[in-house]
C-alpha cells in the first residue's frame, strides 16, 4: 500500500480548516486508517472542530474494544462527535461549531467508510466512482429530481451541509463497505477539491500521473487554478 496527503489554504481562505490523518501502518485493530476533516464555525472554530474530530477518532480506534470495522467506526464518529459538541458548549468562542468527516480503512479485499458531511471518497477502478453520498441540501434536491447534477454544481447554496459532526448532541453517519483489489485507487477528499473540479477532471489527472504524490498536487494546483474558493485536501491511497 502506497498513499500520499495534502492540504492547501486555496486562494479565497486565510486560515485552513481543513485537517487530515494519513496513517499507512496499522491504528489499533486497523491496518491502516485515513480520515479527511472539514470544519466550520468561527474564524478559530472551524479548525479547532477538524483537529479535534481527527484526533479523537485515532484515539478511539487506538483504544477500541470493539471487533468489526463498522463497530470501532461508529464509536469513533460517536466520541468525536461528543467531544465537538461538549467543547462549543462549554466554550462561548466554539459555539456552533462542526466539521464534516470521511474515513476509511482497507482490511484485505474490503474498504470500510464512515461519513458525515459533504467531505467525499471515490474509488478509482476502470472510472471514477464517488462512493460516500453528500449529505447537503443541493443534493437533497438531485435526489428529489429538482436539479441536475450540473445545475447542482454551480447552485449557490451548495456549501450548506444537512449533517456535520458536532453540533448536535447525536449524530448518525454513513457506513459503506466495498469490494478493493490491488492496483484500486481511492481519494478522500474536501469540497475544496470536489467544487473546483468536476469528476471527470479529477479521473483524468489521476490516470495521467506517474505517482500520488504528482497527482496529490496536480489535483490541488487545478482546484486553485479553477479558482480555490475553499480549503483544499486530497488523501490518495494505493492498493497494493
């Protein structure tokens, strides 16, 4: 297994809020395990959600009794989940503050995935698959057939999200399990990468670089040419 991270502020943002764990060895029970986090809130909020968010959830995989993946997953978004909420209880300056979250982890021939949020997995086979759903009112409305995906695309209200983690005390994610084998690619990633570049643009860069770190950054330089208007984050995994 090869993999490769990385963040970018974009061209809009002075502060990143995005936040991401790339861990290629094994994470308790886990063999590997890798998390992109988006946050949201106040100036300092937003970023204090995504790190937290991370580090509560390689905390809770670390010391987890759990024994299947969906299980240790669940506790994980639950105790970071907790954690979020607690901190913009108690603290005036972290009021309403969240963050989207995607995770995955690749034991043998299954991936597991866990999200909350728009923040988004694709597995790159033959062609580019997006594999976790947004939870966000732009795609409330393509599934109720009221947009198009396109439409849905340049929607102005497509950053508002219907889910996040940490602003409500429960939360419910998304678990998903898939059939990988070797030479499959994946990427996590935040809708700073996702709204500046279209499916088929992403697909082309990353069948067209000869390592993930070239295509990590080939993928983040686009999204700022197109117009960096987020923080951007692209995790790239390679199955071995």
């Amino acid at each position: 297994m090869n993999a490769y991270a990385k963040t970018d502020v974009g061209r809009k943002r002075s502060m990143n809020q995005d936040y991401f764990y790339c861990g290629k060895d094994a994470v308790g029970s886990f063999r590997n395990l890798f998390i992109v986090a988006d946050g949201m809130g106040g100036h300092k909020a937003g970023d204090h959600a995504s790190r937290l968010c991370v580090e509560q959830m390689v905390s809770s995989v670390e010391q987890t009794r759990h024994a299947t993946p969906v299980t240790i997953f669940e506790e994980a978004v639950n105790r970071a989940n907790a954690a979020i909420y607690q901190e913009s209880v108690e603290h005036m300056e972290y009021e309403g503050m969240g963050t989207t979250v995607v995770a995955c982890t690749c034991q043998g021939d299954k991936m597991y995935v866990a999200n909350i949020g728009d923040s988004r997995l694709y597995l790159i086979r033959d062609r580019i698959e997006q594999i976790t759903d947004d939870h966000s009112l732009v795609e409330e409305l393509v599934k109720n057939g009221n947009l198009t995906e396109s439409e849905a695309r340049m929607h102005p209200q497509k950053n508002i999200i219907t889910r996040a983690l940490g602003t409500e005390e429960m939360v419910s994610a998304d678990y998903f399990e898939v059939p990988i084998r070797p030479g499959d690619l994946v990427l996590l990633c935040s809708d700073g990468l996702s709204n500046m570049l279209d499916d088929d643009d992403m697909e082309y860069i990353l069948k067209h670089s000869d390592t993930l770190e070239k295509a990590g950054e080939a993928l983040i330089s686009q999204a700022n040419q197109n117009g960096g208007e987020d923080n951007i984050t692209a995790v790239l995994v390679e199955i071995g």
